[in-house]
C-alpha cells in the first residue's frame, strides 16, 4: 500500500523567530485578497510570502509571484530565519482549538507519501476539483520546488498501533509552538529517532489513505512528476518530486471536525424561481421555519435530525424571512435521477441531492455554462445573511459528511461533488514543509 517516509523537513528557526504563531498562514486556497494584505502587515517573515504571495500589475515570466516566492525561501534560508533539519523526520502535530464552545484537539503526522496514479488505489479521492486551482500550484511546483503546505489525508488505526507511538513521542519537548489570542495552541514534535519513525511507517504502508483536503495539490504534485519524467524510460531510480508532503489524522481522532459545504446561488431568473416550489413539493415533504438569529440552531438542529436515516435539506429565500425544510419522499426515485455512475451511498449525499437534481434537474444549472453564480460557506448563519441581505438568491443548507462516508464511497472508487466537505480549522502552511529541489 502506502509507501510513507520521513523528511529533513524546513521550519522556522524558533531561536530567531519568536513568535510562530504571527507568521504561520492559512494554505493558499481560504486566502483572500484582505487575509493576504492582513498576512503581509502582521509580521515581514510571515509565511503567505511564500504560500500565496501577491500578485503586481508588473509581473511578467521572469518577475511574478512564484519567482519571488522561490527568492524568499532562498533568502530566509540564508539569513537562518528558515532551518533544514539534519536528522531526517516525522512531525506530529497536534492542534488545540475551540467550535461553537466544544475544545478540540486533533493529532496527526506529517510525512511524505510515494505519488501513486488514482487507479492503483493506494491513495483514494473523495471529491471533485477544479483545474484552475491544480494550475497555480503546478506553477509554484516548478517555481519553487517545494510542498509549502501539506495534503491532509485519512487513515484506520484500529489497534490504536500508530496512536500509542504518538502517545510517547507527545512526551518529548516541543519543536516549535504557536499560541494565538483566541486560545489554539498548535504544538509540533520531530520524530527522528529510527525505531519510532519504523514502527509507524511499517504500519501505515499496510493501509490506503483518503484525501481529506489537498485533492488539488495531490494532482499538481502528480502532473510535476509526469512533466519531470517526460521521455524517461524507467523510474527505477527514486526522484525527490516522486514524493509529496501529506498530513495524516486517524479517522476515528475525536478532533477530526468536518463542517458541512451549503450552497449559494444568484444570477437565477424569474422563471427559475417560480417554478422551484412545484418541482421541490413534487419530491420532498415541506414545513415552513423561521431562521432568525436567535432561531437560527433550533432551525438547524431540524436539519440535523436528518441523521436518523431520512435525507433532509434547508432551502432559504424562497419564502420571505423563512426556511423551507426539506425532507425527501423517496431516495429511490431520486436515485434514478443521479449520474448513473453513482453508487446509492454518494446519491444519498445532501450535496449530491442538492447539486444534481435541485440545481441541475429542477433548476437547469449546467456547471460553466448556466448563467447561475454557485458559491459555498461553512456557516449557516453566514449563508442565511448573504441572502437576507440579497447578495445571493437562494441558499441550500447541509449536513456535514460523516468520515465513515468519505471512506465508502472512496473505495467503490467515486467521488463526491466539488466542496462537498470542510475540514476544520484547515492546516496551517508554513509549519514545516519539504524542499524537494534546488528552486
């Protein structure tokens, strides 16, 4: 299965930089032009320089924001303000943080992992992706010559075998540790010592991983490695680009939160939008709620008690100040009305339902063609407001994903709809990455 090896992996030095917590960022694709500009002005060795730097009305092919990229990890590693660790590694990571008043803590391990080709089903998707987003990493690939953020993927620890060996290692002083005002405390080990690093990846290498969140990353790392190859006769002969830096969460962690992906929908026309209520009281039951914000959980704790086995959605703007809740007359009809190639767990999805037969079937959105704009917010809240506020027409309310689904329907080898799944809080880029070439 997994071929899973340690790296010399590049972190700051915390001899020079104080406070990790002021330059670590968010990875490259939850960074808005305002996160950027914010990044850039909280501290000048914050590491959004290197994951997402700003573009300039000057750039051109031999001045843009992979070179400069590229230049600032050369820099930082000349002045000491980045460190290659000697010994080669592991990272546990374990990451303290708070939602909706809950306290988490989710642990994991941060390794390299042989690219393997999707069919060979060691390392399994679960969701679709989007191929402007694969583009700009490729470019950094080549630019930069570095995994600046890890993939997140999932793994079975049944007998608890890896869990025990992070146990003890949890016990060692930290390498480095960020601190933030709103309590997260983000701690990082380097397991370097050969019996640990054995003992976990000897495991590993018997299981399949899931990617969780990275699916872009993944497959730029993979169209790097065919573009490097290109003319090659043999792989014989292992390459440092063979191998991209993932982060590893056990399904079962009680820290492995997954947030549900609403839709939001404008540019729908008046014709659409009458005749939604025929389509959706054709298919599903529908009670009338009132979202307002002090109602706003017991309307979603309605939503929830979908989990007992009946599919439930939440539709807001169709009724003024209220949600439609929605809930499915019969999984089979609508079953029939899915992609063929979907298998009954993925048809059954709240995504699925709402993406291919509300949007697509009831509504006739066509994905790059329709004149509909469809974006996606993790808070209901949120959701309920751009609406209210009209900035978006229609939102679609979700359940969450539970793990065990993200493993079903990988393995029959499907994959969800785009944004189907939100793990949260995301990883931080800038931890620790690995540098594969000279860049």
């Amino acid at each position: 299965m997994a071929d899973i090896r340690p790296f010399h992996g590049v972190h700051y030095n915390p001899s020079l930089v104080k406070d990790i917590a002021k330059v670590l960022c968010p990875p490259y694709d939850i960074i808005t032009p305002l996160i950027q500009q914010e990044l850039y002005q909280q501290d000048d060795a914050n590491f959004v320089r290197i994951e997402y730097g700003r573009e300039l009305p000057h750039d051109n092919d031999t001045d843009n924001k992979y070179i400069r990229a590229a230049d600032t990890v050369r820099r930082w590693l000349e002045k000491g303000t980045l460190h290659v660790d000697d010994l080669p590694a592991v990272y546990l990571h374990e990451h303290h943080f708070t939602y909706q008043n809950k306290k988490y803590r989710r642990r994991s391990i941060t390794c390299l992992v042989k690219l393997e080709e999707w069919d060979r089903m060691v390392v399994r998707p679960h969701e679709g992706t989007i191929s402007r987003a694969r583009g700009d990493r490729l470019s950094m690939l080549w630019m930069v010559q570095a995994n600046t953020s890890p993939i997140l993927a999932l793994y079975e620890d049944s007998g608890n075998t890896v869990s025990s060996r992070l146990d003890s290692e949890s016990k060692h002083e930290t390498l480095l540790q960020a601190e933030y005002e709103n309590g997260e405390i983000i701690n990082l080990w380097s397991v370097d010592n050969a019996e640990a690093i054995d003992g976990i990846t000897r495991y590993l290498a018997r299981k399949p991983l899931y990617i969780a969140d990275g699916h872009h990353r993944y497959e730029s790392a993979l169209a790097y490695k065919h573009e490097k190859r290109f003319g090659t006769p043999s792989e014989s002969v292992e390459e440092p680009y063979d191998f991209v830096m993932m982060t590893l969460v056990e399904f079962a962690d009680p820290g492995l939160l997954i947030l549900p992906a609403h839709r939001l929908v404008r540019g729908i026309s008046r014709s659409v939008l009458s005749g939604i209520m025929n389509g959706l009281e054709t298919f599903f039951t529908i009670k009338e709620v009132f979202p307002n914000n002090s109602g706003i959980n017991d309307a979603l704790n309605l939503l929830r008690a979908g989990d007992t086995g009946s599919v439930r959605l939440m539709a807001y703007g169709l009724k003024e100040n209220s949600a439609l809740l929605l809930e499915l007359r019969d999984e089979a009809t609508i079953s029939g009305m899915m992609p063929g190639f979907f298998s009954e767990y993925n048809a059954k999805l709240d995504v699925s339902i709402v993406d291919h037969f509300i949007l697509e079937e009831l509504m006739g959105y066509t994905p790059g063609t329709s004149d509909f704009h469809l974006s996606y917010t993790y808070d209901a809240a949120e959701a309920i407001k751009t609406v209210s506020s009209r900035e978006y027409q229609l939102a679609f309310l979700v359940n969450p994903v539970k793990p065990e689904m993200i493993k079903t329907i990988a393995d029959s080898g499907e994959r969800m709809p785009k944004k189907s799944t939100y793990f949260y809080p995301k990883m931080p880029a800038g931890l620790v990455f690995y540098k594969f070439g000279a860049g």
